[in-house]
C-alpha cells in the first residue's frame, strides 16, 4: 500500500489481482515478517487454519482467485530473509532460516512444489543508485548486495531446477526434492560491462572490465519495496512460471 494512488496501474493491489486474475493465488506475506515469526506460523498450522477462514470467501466474487483448499497446495512460492538484516543477522543466519522454513514446508506439505526465490537486491537510496563496480564494495549503495548475492548464490545451488544429486535429508525425507529456486534478479537488476582503466595493468588498460549493475529508482523507489512498475514485471514471472509448473504436474 506504501505506492498506492487513485491510478489502477500504480495499485500494488490492483497489479496484483491483474497479474494473477486466473489462477488461484492466496498471498500470505506480512510487512516486516522474519524468518522466526514465519517458521513458527508453519510450524503450527497457519495453512490448515487459513483453509477454514476462506471458506466463506470461496462464495464471493473473489473466489477464483483464492485457493478452495490453501491447506494442500499445488506450489508453495517462498520470500523470506531480507528483513532478518535490519535484527543483526549475517548471511549465514539468513541463509540457514530460509533452509529451516524450507525443511518445514516439505514436512507438513511434501506434495507441494515449493519455489524458493532469491532476495530482491536493496541499493541505499541515500547513496549512488547508478554505480556498483562488482570487485569493490566502497559504495554504500550496495551495502547489501554482497550479503545478498552470497545468499542467493547458494540458494540457486542448493536448489537448482531438477537436480536430484543432494542428499540432505530430515529423518527420511530429502528437503531439496521438489523444491527449485526462482531468481530476481533480471526483472529488477541491470548489469553492463564497461572498461574500466583504474583496473588497466599499465599497459593494456582496457583489457579489464568492471561490471556495472544499476537498480532503476522506478524499480525500488525506496531500496527495499518494489514499485507497481516492478511488481507487474516480477509478477508476470512469477505467474508464467507457475503455469509452467501446473502444467508439468497435471
């Protein structure tokens, strides 16, 4: 709601029920959420419950867009993590609460495909939004973004699309099977690669390149929050792959 107007193209909720009007969508993301408040509500039936609490929703004009029964999903699509920062936590503590809320979601709803989405990207808008060169780390726009990229570059890892090769297992059960991982970041990052002389070895000084990654301020108005502009793009990602899914499994 942080971007809403009177002008439906810039209604986070309008882009919503835009973006998804033919598929049974329940969103169950809350501002300011962490890992810990999100495990506990799996942990004790926050699906189950919620199934009881639509049922009379499924009678309104609403109900193609709500699952009948949000207690045995088909997918399961999964961002969580970035507000875990602002409590002190490093990436390793992020990182294992994203595993963690992934392990429960296979316990309780091992028919579910969970989709495990990497962080959106967090530049600082106090500082440069246009210059990130990707060997340094001097400029506190990208005061995250390592973080991050650490973060999401073990999530792709650990849950790359159809890769059965792992063997992490919760009692009997393999928590990466199943599970695959989304990225963000081509619908809200743009890199170029441009040579760069301060990197040059003296002789040859545009042999060397620095990668320059830019967030458009269209895209994160604020750094963190996605805009209506964004959240259309991210969200037609999304939907088209969970047509894909659904077709696979049907």
């Amino acid at each position: 709601k942080r971007y809403n107007n009177n002008n439906n193209n810039n209604n986070i909720q309008h882009v919503f029920e835009e973006v998804f009007d033919t598929q049974q969508v329940l969103p169950m993301g809350i501002a300011g959420d962490r890992s810990p408040q999100l495990l506990y509500r799996i942990q004790n039936g926050i699906l189950k419950r919620t199934s009881k609490q639509t049922q009379t929703q499924n009678n309104d004009d609403d109900s193609k867009t709500i699952p009948k029964n949000p207690s045995n999903p088909d997918i399961i699509w999964l961002l969580i993590g970035t507000n875990d920062f602002s409590d002190g936590c490093g990436p390793y503590a992020v990182l294992r609460g994203q595993l963690e809320i992934v392990a429960s979601l296979r316990y309780y709803h091992p028919q579910a495909r969970i989709v495990v989405q990497g962080l959106l990207p967090r530049p600082n808008p106090k500082g440069l939004w246009d210059t990130y060169y990707y060997n340094t780390s001097v400029h506190d726009s990208t005061r995250y973004y390592d973080k991050i990229q650490w973060i999401n570059g073990r999530l792709r890892c650990l849950f790359s699309q159809n890769d059965d090769t792992h063997e992490e297992n919760v009692g009997e059960m393999n928590i990466f099977q199943n599970v695959e991982y989304f990225d963000p970041d081509p619908y809200f990052v743009t890199r170029e690669e441009i040579p760069d002389e301060r990197l040059g070895d003296g002789n040859n000084r545009t042999t060397f390149v620095a990668r320059l990654l830019t967030v458009p301020k269209d895209i994160l108005p604020d750094g963190l929050h996605p805009s209506a502009k964004a959240s259309r793009i991210w969200g037609k990602a999304m939907a088209t792959r969970i047509e894909q899914i659904l077709s696979e499994r049907h």
